[in-house]
C-alpha cells in the first residue's frame, strides 16, 4: 500500500490498454477510469448514470476505437459511447421500432470492433446488433434465427449466447449457452451456418479459438476442444483444479498461443495451463506462486488484455493480495504491480457510495458540483 489514505483499483471484468494507460469501468461506483501503469495512478474520467435492470448491474465490456470508448453493460440494450477527447457521452438506442421486447432477462455478453463497426451479441433477440462508426447506423442481423429457432423448438429450450467469440477470417463464431451449439457467421455477406455437437456436450458457455481450434467452456464447467474438422476433445481436468460446484461461469475466455492455452478464472480458483498436443491440464506455477500467498487460496482475475505474447490482467486473492500483473509469454516473465486513486478522487468515490444510484451529467467538472448537485437534486441521468 502507499499510505492508508489509497483506494486500490481492482476492475471486475475487463480493461483496455494502449501504450501505457489503461481504461476501466467500475459500475457500482458509476464511474469510468483512467489509470498510467508507469506511475500507478488513476483517476476518475467521468461519472454516468446506470439504472439496473431487476436490481442488478450486470458485467460491463469496454473497448476502445481512436477516441471513442464504446461501452457494453450486459443489462442494456443501448449502446454507450464516451469520447476521450470532449468527454461528452452518447447512447444509441438499439430497440427495433416497431418491436415491443417483453423478455427481461436479455443480457449482451459479448461485444467487439470489426472493420468500420461496432457489434453487440445479445442473449435473445435481437441477438446481433452492427452499429456502423461513420453513418451511425444500427442494423439488426436476423437471418441466422430461423435455424436457430427449429433448434429451440426440437430442444423446447430458450436461444441464449454465450461469452467470446472467435474469427476466421470474416467469419465468426458465437456460442450457444442454452445448446451444444455454434453460430458461424459471414460478417460480410451475412451468410450463416449452425454447427450443433452431440447432446452429451452441454450448452456452450464460453468460447475463443483461432484458425485450427476453438476452446469451450461448457455449462457444467467441463473444457473441450473443436478442431477445424469440428471434431470434439474433451480435457480431463483434474479435481484439484475443477470448478463444476460453481453454477456460474467459471473462466474467461480461454488465452491460446501456440504450444498451449491458459485459463483464468473468474471465480475463486487458479490459473491453469493445457498442452495444445498432449491435452495435459497442469497448474500454471510461475502465475499462480507468484499471485497467491498459499497452495490453499484461490484467485479472481479480470478479463485478459492481450498484445501479442503480452497478458496484462488485475488479480485479488482470497487472502488479501491483490494488483495487476504482466506476464510475457515470450520470455517466460513477470511483473506485478498496483494502482491507486489520486486522494481527490477516492473522496469523490466515497461521496458516490453514499448517493446511492443517481449519478447527474452536470456533475462532472468538480467535487464541488458533484456534491452540489446531489444535495439540491438537480441534473439529468444518462
């Protein structure tokens, strides 16, 4: 710690990196940061307004284009832009006109930056959302569902995406949660096709790949492995290092280099390593030695910023350590570190735990307007 008067940062999903600053979201505070790994300090962009739906926050995905931080928070249709540069916010609504949605439980867990636009993958319709940068314009893709939707009634189940995708080329491919199934989508043409696995795969949780194999999570926290031929292997992790009791999912989206693929968890557990040949799962101990405090704690980590052969990720351990680390795959190599809030801005943080849910626009220049305008209740939310 540098002095008790530090807020630590720790994100919970995901960070965007270029040079070295960083970008993150931290939505129970309301708040977007900014952060330089070359000094550890951070500071607070901007504060936005966030209404749950059924009295949840959900996750949140950020990604950065130029100036534009386009940010995903899984419990809302729209689509949310942050300019760096004017600090001004903008929200592009994504309902279809003439569509009422009744269902409340759809999440968009997956976003991305392809070409010229910005896409959004939904849990249920509509599922595949293009916000295109330079017209502005939104384009609901629904070609695909009428396979989709003969899958769902054969199975009497709901559709609903997974976490990651994976490219080839302008191909796409999206898991399905709720089925042993993937979406293999034309990002150009829009031309579509379903590939469903065997029953006894469970539904698709999470998923990446790249140009030979595509690595799952499924629903019961089972690994496997697709190969080009869409053949299936399954990976025998060992008990040690299983988390099937979690209901919830267990790993992001799995980090594949050339000769192996690493898991991270997003719930208490431990950073393991699988042999791209052997398919032999090891606990990954230059990580997980370094991290931890003791073989019996276990470890969250954010989601993976990747460079290369470059990881950088935030991690807690469940016996107080905590911090970012870089990892270079390339020399084998570690770095750990920590960052902090300037002591203006941990005030700020302090005050917005207090004010509850309703964060004002007009509050963003200083402290002083920000407590100002919560005490006379003036501004706009988001």
């Amino acid at each position: 710690m540098n002095g008790s008067n530090k807020n630590m940062l720790f994100p919970y999903v995901n960070i965007v990196k270029e040079k070295n600053k960083i970008w993150t979201i931290l939505v129970n505070q309301n708040v977007i940061v900014e952060g330089d790994l070359e000094t550890g300090k951070c500071h607070i962009l901007d504060f936005f307004s966030l209404d749950p739906s059924n009295n949840s926050y959900g996750n949140w995905y950020l990604h950065k284009k130029d100036d534009l931080l386009y940010i995903n928070f899984s419990v809302k249709r729209d689509i949310y832009i942050y300019n760096l540069k004017t600090h001004k916010w903008k929200s592009i609504c994504v309902n279809e006109p003439d569509k009422e949605i009744e269902r409340t439980d759809i999440w968009f867990m997956t976003d991305f930056i392809y070409r010229n636009a910005y896409w959004k993958i939904g849990s249920a319709y509509p599922g595949i959302i293009k916000f295109d940068h330079k017209d502005e314009q939104i384009t609901y893709l629904d070609q695909w569902r009428h396979a989709v939707d003969e899958l769902i009634k054969s199975y009497k189940g709901e559709l609903y995406f997974g976490t990651g995708h994976a490219f080839r080329g302008d191909r796409i491919l999206l898991p399905l949660d709720a089925f042993a199934a993937v979406l293999e989508l034309d990002m150009i043409t829009l031309q579509y096709e379903l590939h469903v696995f065997p029953e006894q795969c469970l539904g698709f949780r999470v998923l990446s790949g790249d140009d030979d194999e595509l690595w799952i999570e499924t629903m019961d926290g089972s690994i496997l492995c697709v190969d080009g031929d869409w053949n299936v292997t399954s990976i025998n992790i060992p008990k040690s290092f299983s988390l099937a009791e979690q209901k919830v999912k267990k790993y992001w989206p799995p980090v594949i280099f050339d000769d192996f693929v690493l898991l991270f968890p997003s719930v208490a557990g431990k950073i393991f390593r699988i042999d791209r040949k052997s398919y032999e799962v090891s606990s990954f101990h230059l990580l997980n030695e370094k991290l931890l405090k003791s073989s019996e704690e276990n470890l969250f980590t954010t989601d993976i910023c990747r460079e290369d052969n470059h990881l950088l990720f935030f991690y807690r351990g469940n016996e107080g350590n905590a911090g970012y680390c870089e990892y270079d795959a390339m020399e084998n190599s570690v770095y750990m570190g920590t960052m902090y809030f300037e002591d203006d801005d941990e005030v700020v943080v302090n005050a917005m735990r207090n004010a509850g849910n309703v964060i004002y626009e007009d509050t963003l220049n200083s402290m002083d307007m920000y407590i100002k305008s919560i005490i006379m209740g003036k501004g706009k939310m988001l």
